[in-house]
C-alpha cells in the first residue's frame, strides 16, 4: 500500500466538507432554531419572536397536512407498485427478444428525462375537459366526457396516472439491469426439467430478481414521496385538499402563507422522520452484515 | 418437434414485440400530443381539430414576444445548470477520490454516505425553506449565486454515490505502481486516475446536467421573474388566470431540447448512470 500524500488528500476534500458545513447543515440547522420562533419580515430585517414549541403542537391540527400525509401515502403505495409491475414486464420482454428490442430501450426511458414541470404541462392539455384528448376520443365514440382533475372522485387517480407514466422507466431500467444478470444455466436447467414458460417465471427467475424487485421498490417509494412537480402543475392540491401531498403543504405553509416558523416546524419534521428510517435503514444492514 | 417450438417461439416473441410496440406508443403519443399542441392555433387547440395548418406562431410569441421571458429564462437555465453541473463533477471527483481511495478514519466516509443517503431521502422543498431562509439573510435571495450554491449541493451527494460506484472499479494497483515511479499528487489524478474515470464522469456529468435542468422546487423557491429557469417559466404559464395552453406547449417542447440531445448523445450514459447509483 503506497502512503499517500496527505496534502492532496485533505486539500481534495476540503471543497465537500465546506459545501457540506456552510451549504447543507448549517441551513438545516438553522430551520431547526426558526422552527421555534415566529418569523416575519418587516422592510428587509427579520424578526424573530420566540414561541417555543407551539408550531410543532400545532402540526397535529393541520387538516392539510393530515390530508397530505394521507395522499402521498396512497400515490406512494399505488404508483410504486404499479411501476414494479410494468417495468418488470417489460424489463422481462426486453431480455427474452433479445436484441432487437434496442431502440425500445432507448425510447422507452425518455419521459426520464423531461422536467416534471413538462410532464406535468403535457397531461394538463390530455386532461383538460374541453379539448384535451381523453375526452376527445370519448366524445368520438359516443360517451361524455369527464373532468379528470377538476373532480375530487377522479384527480388523485389522475396524478398517480401521470407519476406511473414519468417514473416507470426508472423501475424499468433497473429491473432490466437486473434481468440480463440473472445467470442464464439456472433457466436452462428448468427448461430441460420440462417445465412451462410460467412455471420458470414463478419458480426460478421471480425468486431471483425478489432482492431487486425489493430494492427497486424501494428506490421509487423515496423518490415517489417527494412528489411536487406534477402536483403543483396538475392540480395544486385541489380540488380542496384531494391531491394534497406533502411536499406541496410545505410549500403552500412556508412560501405561499409566508408562515416561515409553522413550516420550518414542518421540514424539521419531515427530516427527523427520514432520519430515524436512516438509522433503522442503518442498524439492519449492519445486522445482516451487507454494509460492504 | 424442433420446428413446432422455433414455431411456438416465433410467435411468443411477435407477442413480445408487440408490447414492447404498445409500451413505446404509450411513453411516445404524449409528446406528439404537446408538439402537435405547439403548433396550433389556440383556437383549433379549443377546437379539438385533428386536421390543421401548423404555424410557427406560437415559437414565436414564447421566444420573440416582448412580453415573454422566455429566453430570458432559458439562459438562466443554461447557466445555472452548466456552472452547478461543473461544480458538482469536479469536486466530486476530487472528494471522491479522497475518500475511496485514501485512507480517512471511517466515520469521515460515513457522514459523507449518510448525507447522500439523507439528500436524496429528504423532499427538497424541506431544502429549499432552508436555503430560502439563509439566502434572504444575507440579501442573495433572487440570485442566480444562491440557486447556482443551491443545485450544487443539492446534487453533490448523489454525484458522490455515483462516482463512488467507478472509483471502486479501477484496480488499485495502478495507482500504486504510479506512486513508485514517483509521480506527484497531481500527476497521479491528472495522468491516471481522470482517464480511467472518463465514463464515470461522463455518466455523471449528463446525469447531474438532466437533474438540475429540470429541478423546480428549489428553483422556484430561489427567483424571480429575472432569474427564473425554465421550469419556473413554464409554471408560470399555468398559473395565469386564462392558459395560453399552445405557448405553455411551445415552451414545454423548447425546455425538452436537451434531454433529447442528451438521448440522442449520451444514451449509454444515461443508463449507466441512472443504474450504477441503484444497482452497485
């Protein structure tokens, strides 16, 4: 092992470990003390008064928060599983044609790509209950449109849509990478025993791909629970609080309402709530020793 | 027996294909839906006409209207995204290097990781309060300065994840043998390690340029109408109280020029990257 010049080393460093301080947990921290205060801003000073810890009380009277915590749950738990299941069987598709199925590949991953702003500008005009398309082609064969966003029964149902569509790519692309890794002799071997295309998915290559599967899951839940994006261009949480998420009460708290001491409540929140699924996340790999 | 199942084969894969076909018509018809949108006229939009005369006009309006900022808008994209992205390559090599391929007491490492693995956990609107609080203090709120600070660490953690995936593929022992033909620090990254981490900083690169491109919330929360990016823009649209939807669509089909770019261009990447963080 050569020593290495420990001069570069820590001067490599020094950029990171400043961006970490000044950029990432200084701010935090400073949310955690305005979380406590009330704030407002009188010609360009800001005044802090003390209130110690009444916005965290008042987090759980939050009918828009609970609405909130409530729907992305949802969106989590259905847009999560619905991408899994698509992108697997496309994932499968692409592997057994082999390929041939290159340039689907490439154009299936493009939405990836798109701002979600887009995405979300993009299935504005297909929802829109005049002219956009869905209600074109209904109208064309005889049946009444709907409003899709704009009625509470059908806009949480119209998000989700939208977030299957932007997102399965990713759920796709890693199942894939998974797929083509799985070792080839094992499907053999169960094909050679006689058995039917089905009971080779069932019994040999689903049991193989559960850990990817798992972990693809749970990539898109963490990034599924941060939805804002598509929300704040879709609907902007309405009707009344019936696509309200998370992400966008915090928003609407903190910048709409300028209720910067009830919002940093929120985020600090938020935070300690990701925290302790870091440290649970932690302890368990380190109990299953897969830390490497 | 042998021609009855290539026969059978056959015939799953047409299967196969099929919906592959069905799955890219589903992830395509909703672009040629806004890029048809783009070139209407809002009246045959509000129509629903399936058969019209494309015009340029709404291209025009969104670049060339006086009252649009929508080329205002695109240059502050370009320039925060380009200098963030740049940001955010170089030092993370830099640190990444440093911490997977020195040697640095493991709880150094370990924050490092859990900071990554708290940034890309923590729904970054929770962020930008943060930074929105911080940057009205010191009066860089509406700058391109704090949105570009901003997007730089924002992306860094995952940028880090990311390299730090490459750095472990490239064999040790070359380093090593470098380092006893006595060649520098310098030397060292500049003649060994940045050519073996090319197409790691290439997946990179693309990947953080994809991101900070399309990130809104952070923006959104960081400017004004002067420094707005192109997300901000195109929200700003539907906002109005009477949508101009076929601008909105013109515009929207404008801010998809680099990720197509990037499709054409940087495809293997992509993927490369997209998996590397997830996968590894």
């Amino acid at each position: 092992m050569a020593h290495h010049n420990s001069l570069g080393k820590v001067l490599s460093l020094t950029p990171a470990v400043l961006i970490f301080a000044f950029l990432a947990l200084l701010p935090v921290i400073n949310l955690f003390i305005v979380s406590f205060h009330e704030v407002s801003w009188l010609g360009g000073t800001k005044q802090m008064d003390w209130v110690g810890v009444d916005n965290y009380v008042a987090i759980g009277d939050d009918p828009l928060f609970k609405a909130g915590v409530f729907n992305t749950i949802i969106v989590v738990l259905v847009a999560t599983t619905a991408q899994v299941v698509i992108g697997l069987a496309l994932a499968l598709a692409c592997s057994s044609v082999g390929d041939r199925s290159r340039p689907f590949r490439a154009l299936i991953i493009l939405p990836l790509l798109i701002p979600g702003i887009v995405i979300g500008a993009i299935w504005r005009l297909m929802y829109n209950s005049e002219f956009g398309i869905f209600n074109l082609v209904l109208n064309s064969i005889g049946l009444s449109g709907h409003d899709w966003l704009g009625s509470p029964s059908t806009a949480l149902a119209a998000v989700i849509v939208v977030d299957v569509w932007h997102w399965m790519p990713f759920a796709f692309l890693l199942l894939l990478a998974a797929v083509e890794s799985l070792p080839r002799d094992v499907s053999e071997a169960a094909k050679i025993d006689g058995a039917t295309a089905w009971q080779e998915f069932r019994k040999v290559t689903l049991p193989l791909l559960y850990p990817a599967i798992f972990m693809t899951f749970l990539f898109r839940a963490v990034m599924a629970s941060k939805i804002f994006d598509e929300v704040f261009l879709l609907t902007g949480g309405g009707p009344g609080t019936s696509t309200e998420v998370v992400s966008f009460t915090i928003f609407q708290r903190y910048f709409l309402q300028d209720n910067a001491g009830y919002g940093s409540a929120l985020s600090v929140s938020i935070i300690f709530v990701v925290s302790v699924i870091i440290v649970i996340a932690l302890n368990a790999n380190k109990s299953k020793g897969l830390s490497q | 027996m042998n021609h009855a199942v290539s026969k059978r084969y056959k015939r799953t894969t047409t299967y196969l294909i099929g919906f592959l076909v069905l799955a890219v018509f589903t992830t395509l018809a909703p672009f040629v839906y806004i890029a048809m949108s783009s070139f209407k006229t809002q009246i045959s939009l509000l129509m629903g006409d399936v058969a019209f005369t494309p015009t340029l006009m709404n291209y025009d309006e969104v670049l060339f209207d006086r009252t649009s900022d929508y080329l205002q808008n695109f240059t502050n994209s370009v320039v925060v995204t380009s200098i963030s992205t740049s940001l955010v390559v170089v030092i993370a090599f830099f640190a990444g290097y440093s911490l997977f391929r020195m040697r640095w007491p493991t709880y150094v490492v370990n924050i490092f990781l859990i900071w990554s693995m708290a940034f890309n956990l923590i729904p970054s609107v929770t962020l930008a309060s943060a930074w929105y609080d911080l940057a009205r203090s010191v009066g860089l709120n509406n700058d391109y300065i704090a949105l570009i600070l901003a997007h730089t660490t924002l992306h860094l953690p995952m940028a880090l994840w990311l390299l730090a995936s490459f750095f472990r593929e490239i064999p040790r022992e070359l380093e090593d043998a470098a380092y006893v033909d006595g060649a520098s620090f310098v030397t060292l990254v500049r003649r060994v390690v940045t050519p073996l981490m090319m197409p790691g900083l290439m997946a990179t690169g693309i990947l953080i340029f994809v991101f900070s491109w399309n990130e809104f919330p952070v923006a959104l929360a960081l400017t004004n109408n002067d420094t707005g990016t192109v997300p901000v823009a195109i929200a700003k649209y539907a906002q109005e109280e009477e949508i101009k939807y076929t601008q909105m669509a013109a515009a929207s089909v404008l801010s998809a020029v680099p990720a197509l770019l990037v499709l054409l261009f940087g495809q293997r990447f992509i993927v490369r990257g997209l998996t590397a963080g997830a996968v590894k």
